[in-house]
C-alpha cells in the first residue's frame, strides 16, 4: 500500500515541489519506505511508498516508455506477472506499477478491466492532455478528490488535499448522511467541495478543467443469476475463495492473517495455511478483557488447528481515550465503529511481525451474513405496520433486548430505504430531522429504491454500496495503515463477488442460516464447532465503558460551551440521551458514540 497525490492546476500557474511535498508529508504512514515527486508545468504528483513487490525498484511517480504517461499508484495488481507476458513492452522493472502504464498505453483506459487486486492510481497523458483516476470494483482503496475552475487535486487520503485546498468546511448535508450511516456514503465526504471517486469509478480530468465520472463496472444484474445446486454453489465459491486467497499471497515481504475466531477470518485463516503448506504463518487477534464479547479463545483454538504463531493484544478503555483524536486524524473522519480502535491495536501488533495481512472482511456483505438478512422479505412489506405502535414498543425494550430494538427500529421507517439502512442507523429519519432542524435534501440510497432483484438481493447490494464501502473499507485501510501495514480481503476479489452477486438468495440464507454457503465452505476446511457457533462480531464493551471509564469525557464533550455538537445539534437532546444511557434503562452506545466521534473528529480538523 502507499499513498498518491497530485494537482492539476487550469489557469496556467505551475504545480510547486513544495506543495507536493506538503501533501506527501501528510501521506507519510502510508509510505515510510520512499517518496518521490514528479511536475510539469501546471501538473505534479506526489508518492509515498510502503514497499511490497520489487523491493529495491519501482520508484514512483514513474514514467511510460513512451514518454508521454507518468503515473502514481497506490495498491497491488495480484495478477501482475500473468499480464506481463501479455503484453509487448519494454519493461525496465520487475513490480506491477509499470505493468498499469503498459496496459494503460496498449490498451487506454479500458485496460483496467484486465486487472485483479485492490487499486487507486492517477495517469497523465500529455498526449491527450488528459488525467485519468481509477478506483478498484469494490472500493477496498480510497481516492479522494477536489475540483473548482481553477484547479484540480487528488489523493488517497482528505487530509493530504487540504495544502492544495487552503481550508473545507463541514458540509451540513453531509451531517444527514453520517447520522443515517455512521459514514458519508460517495461520492459525498464531510467536508464541502471533497468528494470520493466511488467503487468502480473511472475519473477524467480534460486540459478544459472538466471532470467526470463513469463507472467500468458493477455488480451483476439480477438477469445473470446461476442456477445451480446448493452443493454446485458450495464448490464454487470454494474454488473461487482459494484462488483468491492464492492471488492473496504474492508479496516480496512476510504475509500474516486477522483471525478473530469467526467463521469468515478462520476460513480465511485456513486457506492461507494450506498454501502456505507448512511455512511459518503468524496470525492475529484483539480482545478486550470482556467474557461477553471476547473471542480470543476460538481464535486461539484455530490457530492451534492451522499451527499458526497466534499473537493477540488486549484493549481496554484506556486505549480509546488516549488514541481517540489521532486515529480520528488518520480516518479523516469520525470512528464510525468502536471497533475502529481495535482494529489499529491489531494493526500495531501485526505490523510487529509482518506487512502484509489478510482479512474476512466482505463475506457478510457478499453473502448474507447479518441477521437482517433473515427479515429482509418483511422489511420489503414493513410499511403496512403502523410506525407510533412499533416506536412505542422499541422505547419499552429493555437494555438486553438491543437487537430486538434494532430491528423494530428499521421496520418503523418510512420508506424501503430508511429500513434497508435503520438496520446500522444509529438515529431514525424523524430523530435526524429533529436534531438537524429539518429533513435531508438528498437520498444516497435513491439508486436502491427500485430493481435490483429480491429483498435480499437489494440489500445486499445497497450494503455493499455502502455500509461495506465507506464504513468497514475505510476503516480497515485507515487503521491499517495507520500502523503502515497493508490488508488484503480475500472475499473482495471482484471474481468473488461476481459469484456471490450472480447466486440464488437460497444458498445465502437458507432455512434461516445467514451466510450458508460460506458456513458449508467453512466446513471443509474447520471443525463444526468452530462453524456452528453463533455470530459474535468485533464487539467493543462500550455499554459499561459509558458509564465508566469514558462516561465524564462523553458529558464534557458533547454538553460543554464549545462542543460543535452541542453547537450544531439540540443541545437538551444530547444530554437526555447521555441521561438515559447513565440511568442504565437504555443502552443509547450506538447513537452516544456516533456524536462522540463527531466531536473528536471536528476538534481535529486543520482548517
């Protein structure tokens, strides 16, 4: 992984080494390894490098034989070297950063369709005076950019715009999104003006200063659904994941895996193992000193299956106070998970050992993993049900009954669309309306509403769209790197997910079993223990930390006179909920840390 950036000025002024070397120091923990400047005229791109193939070549920004392309590349072509025999050129290095220039000069910018991995990378052409920007299919790497008439600019974090930019303010809009989703879906960021290229994009900056957008590919339609046998579908996906987790493996440098002991990171684990065929692998787990949501005994008892060299950390609440505001930095945005703190603990561990890890992160996005997904035929119809009755029951829940609660507080929504995303909204479209003043303008999820396939199929869709996207993809590329270490998600490659997309609802959920498929993939390979166990998920204790340890910063921040939040939001509202949750009557964690990260997150803002 490494971190790009770059201006395109229009008004003829030139781009300045001080400027890229302004955006690149910002890019820094993407690319401790190297860094290098390339600029002409009124155009400049920046580079940092977190070595991965071709440890000793392959400096970047680097130029096409052709003398005309120049290009900036954050990512890994896992196919690389079958596409270098493909190709006829003069090839001066052994990396796969010359093969995207290659394939971008004999092919132009449909050639990204050759390609297999996790990508974000600009091309200029001075032949066409064009700049090109692709996103990989299911946005595992981000890309951000700015444009006005002035000037165009680029790069794979916000916070590495903003010397180019001068200063952004918070887009109020935007708020209405983070409330609904706990992230800013694209192409929309917090920030005004910022904007992200979205998964599966092709960007086009033309010498006129425009710019537009067009996708170059998409999830399959419901017309290319297979039809096959439940034990058809379990061999393919089983041979489709372990090409991928073959694919997964090329690397110059150690390779480790995330294993919390679910179904998804232990097939993951397991896979790794048998094509690693005895080879030392290091593995590795978070806990937080908790026997209600600790997995790091199933963790353990994987890694003892496989024989891998298990390391696990604990984090406690202390880890979320003192590292809150930087990984705030590092996300360019509010932690939308608990989770999220965890993650870079884990991060931090394996980086120890390697750099490279892979995950299982996708699989329920993919494939059905939630248990939402068992309801998603009545959340179709859930309209008919009169919404004040279901309100009233949801506020008469008790703590202990938060999922129920989650549940009835989807199927009280309005619309298809606010009970697709009430399943992860911390707050409803009428308590979103109430502490912004007034109702959204705008639908991220309009483009979901209608077609799309069954329920199901439409769910998933608009969650990989989405919650998989800009929430759990952000996460992990931020927290990742924010310990400069590079994660790979098998289940993204997009051949995976083209079989996923193109398989019957009936193989996913199947007589009330989420993820079935998977499970009986899981079951070739792991003990049916380990299989059968019920989904736990990377579950933080911020329920207890609340009214504990973390309890007086969640009052001082969010009800103090220069909290944004109590700026910004009704400020009476606020406090009730923090009352609520310290009554110990309603657990009101996921609406609490939702503000909570909002606040972190403006107060580190460099305007």
């Amino acid at each position: 992984m490494c971190g790009i950036a770059g201006v395109r000025r229009f008004d003829g002024a030139p781009v300045t080494r001080e400027l890229l070397a302004e955006m690149a120091k910002r890019l820094h923990h993407r690319g401790p390894d190297d860094s290098g400047f390339w600029s002409d005229g009124p155009i400049g791109f920046a580079h940092t490098r977190l070595s991965i193939i071709d440890l000793a070549g392959s400096p970047q920004p680097m130029a096409g034989a052709s003398g005309t392309t120049q290009i900036a590349f954050n990512g890994e072509i896992l196919n690389y070297r079958q596409l270098r025999t493909e190709l006829s050129y003069p090839f001066r290095t052994n990396g796969d950063t010359e093969v995207l220039l290659a394939i971008y000069e004999q092919h132009g910018a449909k050639g990204v369709a050759k390609l297999r991995g996790q990508f974000a990378y600009a091309i200029h052409d001075a032949k066409t005076g064009e700049t090109h920007l692709f996103r990989d299919r299911l946005g595992i790497l981000p890309l951000y950019y700015y444009a006005d008439s002035s000037f165009f600019a680029f790069a794979s974090e916000i916070k590495a715009l903003l010397p180019a930019i001068g200063s952004a303010d918070v887009d109020q809009e935007s708020l209405h999104d983070y409330l609904a989703h706990r992230s800013v879906p694209a192409p929309y960021t917090l920030l005004r003006g910022v904007r992200k290229v979205p998964q599966g994009h092709h960007l086009v900056v033309s010498a006129d200063g425009s710019v537009r957008t067009e996708p170059y590919w998409e999830l399959p339609r419901e017309s290319r659904i297979r039809s096959v046998t439940p034990e058809e579908a379990v061999r393919l996906v089983d041979e489709a994941l372990t090409a991928s987790v073959r694919d997964a493996l090329v690397a110059d440098v150690p390779v480790g895996a995330y294993l919390s002991g679910g179904v998804d990171s232990s097939l993951i684990t397991a896979l790794v193992a048998r094509e690693r065929d005895g080879a030392p692998l290091h593995t590795f787990s978070a806990g937080f000193g908790d026997p209600r949501v600790d997995e790091l005994h199933w963790a353990e008892k994987v890694a003892g299956i496989v024989g891998s060299r298990h390391h696990s950390v604990i984090v406690t609440a202390d880890d979320f106070r003192d590292s809150w505001a930087k990984l705030s930095w590092h996300r360019d945005a509010p932690l939308s998970e608990p989770a999220d703190v965890a993650v870079f603990r884990l991060a931090e561990l394996a980086r120890r050992e390697v750099k490279v890890v892979l995950s299982g992160e996708g699989s329920d996005e993919l494939f059905g993993g939630y248990p939402k997904y068992r309801f998603a035929n009545a959340t179709r119809y859930a309209g008919v049900l009169p919404s004040a009755a279901l309100r009233r029951f949801e506020k008469a829940l008790p703590a202990s009954r938060a999922r129920l609660g989650i549940a009835v507080r989807a199927i009280a929504e309005p619309s298809y669309a606010e009970r697709m995303r009430g399943w992860f909204a911390p707050f409803t479209v009428a308590e979103r309306a109430a502490l912004l003043g007034g109702p959204a303008t705008r639908s991220v999820l309009a483009p979901y509403e209608n077609g799309r396939g069954d329920a199901l199929r439409r769910m998933l869709y608009a969650d990989s769209h989405t919650w998989l996207a800009d929430n759990l993809l952000e996460r992990g590329d931020r927290m990742s790197m924010a310990a400069s270490l590079e994660l790979r998600p098998p289940f993204l490659d997009h051949r995976v997910a083209e079989l996923a997309f193109s398989l019957p609802g009936n193989v996913k959920v199947r007589r009330g079993t989420t993820k079935w498929v998977v499970k009986e993939v899981a079951r070739q390979h792991l003990p049916a223990d380990v299989v059968d166990r019920p989904k736990s998920g990377f579950k933080v204790p911020l329920d207890a930390w609340f009214r504990d340890g973390l309890r007086d910063m969640a009052y001082d921040l969010l009800t103090g006179p220069t909290s944004f939040v109590g700026k910004t939001f009704d400020r009476a509202a606020v406090r009730a909920l923090l009352d609520d949750h310290d009554s110990g009557d309603r657990n009101e964690q996921p609406r609490i840390w939702t503000l909570l990260s909002l606040e972190v997150w403006h107060q580190t803002l460099s305007w």
